[in-house]
DNA sequence: AATGCTTTTGACAATATTAGTCAACACATA
DNA sequence: TATGTGTTGACTAATATTGTCAAAAGCATT
C-alpha cells in the first residue's frame, strides 16, 4: 500500500494524463511509473516532485508521504521502530534550533 | 558524529577490548571496526547487538539509537523531514493498534 | 475480428552502492 | 627491536538499484 503511488495515480487521471503521456513529460520509461505507482518500486524525490508539477499540485504533502513512507520502509517492522523515531524527532528538532537556516 | 559508533567505543574500552580482540570476538575485520566506531562506515542492527552482548550491555538503548541514526541519515537535511518524521509516527501507532504481535 | 489505445509484466543489462579483504602505516611502550 | 595499539587506502566481491525493451493483456471502438 504505497499512499504515494496511489495518490499520484488518482492526481494522474483527474489531470488527464494517460500513463504514457506522463512518462514521456517526465522522462521516464512508462514501465517504471507503471509500477512505481503500483508500490512496486520505489519513487525518488525528484519524481514526485515532477509529476506533482505536471499535474499542477502542490507537492509537499506528497514528499512528506514520501519520505515517511521510506523511512517506515527503513524500519522494516523493528521493535524499537517508534522509540528510534521519538529519538530521531528530538534530535532534528534540536538540530533545527541550533542552526541557521 | 555516530553516538552508537563513540557509545561502542566506550563501552569496548571499559570493557578492555582491544579493537582486534572485539572484531575478532565478533568475527569481522578490524578495520571495520575500526571504522564503524569512527562513523566511517555503517553499522548493522546485527553487529550492535553483537557488541553490546560482547561488552555485557543491554543493547535497547543501543539499537534505538543506531536506527534513529540510519533515519536521520535516509532523511539528510530534507526540509520536510521533522514533518515526515511525524507522519511516520502516526502510521507506526495506528498499526500498532491494529495488530495482533 | 481487427485496430488502436491503454497498462502490466518479466527478462535482461547497466550502474551504483555496500560489504569484505588485505597490507601497510604510525604510534607507543616494553 | 619486537609487540600491541588503532588508522588508512586500495582493491575485490557481493548486492541492490535503476534503466531498457519487448511482449502480453485489457478495453473500447470500428
């Protein structure tokens, strides 16, 4: 269940792409958006970042899924998943407060 | 900066591991080792738990921290990563709740 | 059925990334 | 010198990821 894919296949269709059309305007094989949509391979940023475009949507929501949706794949189905995330979190946030930019 | 590379090292010295002796303990090469305390290569979940059962140390803390690092490292500087990071905890809780294990 | 479009599938090659091996180096100290 | 410490870089091997292609399959329309 890739919420990516899936909602990058809906954005597709309401924009009136075919899955070709769109492959081509990103230029990619159609065969790798095929499954990339599907969740059988893996997006990278820079794509979804394109075909938000070529759909004229807004792209952040759809990174942040992005990325939430590779770091869970990261996490496999680890015990400790959630209390590395609730570390990770604390860090990023101290991170964020002790730089510039 | 690897918290879990400088925490192995110190728990292998107040241990009085040699880096040899604990690579050979464990059976990988010593410049891995080597490496991996210094943040020059990464860990496996595998090897921490080795290590820390090595040096008679509970390893929880010691994994949550080597896979808080792994999605830190997966998530760079992304701008929307603290975002990301959220979502993720969201989805983790929710299948956590509906799950039977 | 035949055409023309769509999407899916699998096989394969090309690349990139990661992991492992080894020898040499520098430093300290007995 | 000889022994033990940790570090470094070059190299190979193993794995994973990505890209390319052709064929197949689905679905309308003519």
């Amino acid at each position: 269940m890739s919420t990516v894919g899936l909602q990058l296949r809906e954005l597709r269709e309401k924009a009136g792409f075919s899955l070709r059309k769109a492959a081509v305007a990103i230029d990619i094989d159609v065969a790798i958006l095929s499954k990339m949509e599907r969740g059988e391979r893996k997006f990278s940023k820079e794509l979804v970042v394109k075909l938000a475009d070529l759909y004229k949507t807004n792209s952040d929501k759809l990174v942040i899924d992005y990325l939430s949706e590779k770091v869970l794949y990261e996490l496999g189905d680890e015990e400790f998943g959630l209390e590395a995330l609730k570390v990770a979190e604390k860090q990023l946030i101290y991170k964020k407060i002790n730089t510039h930019g």
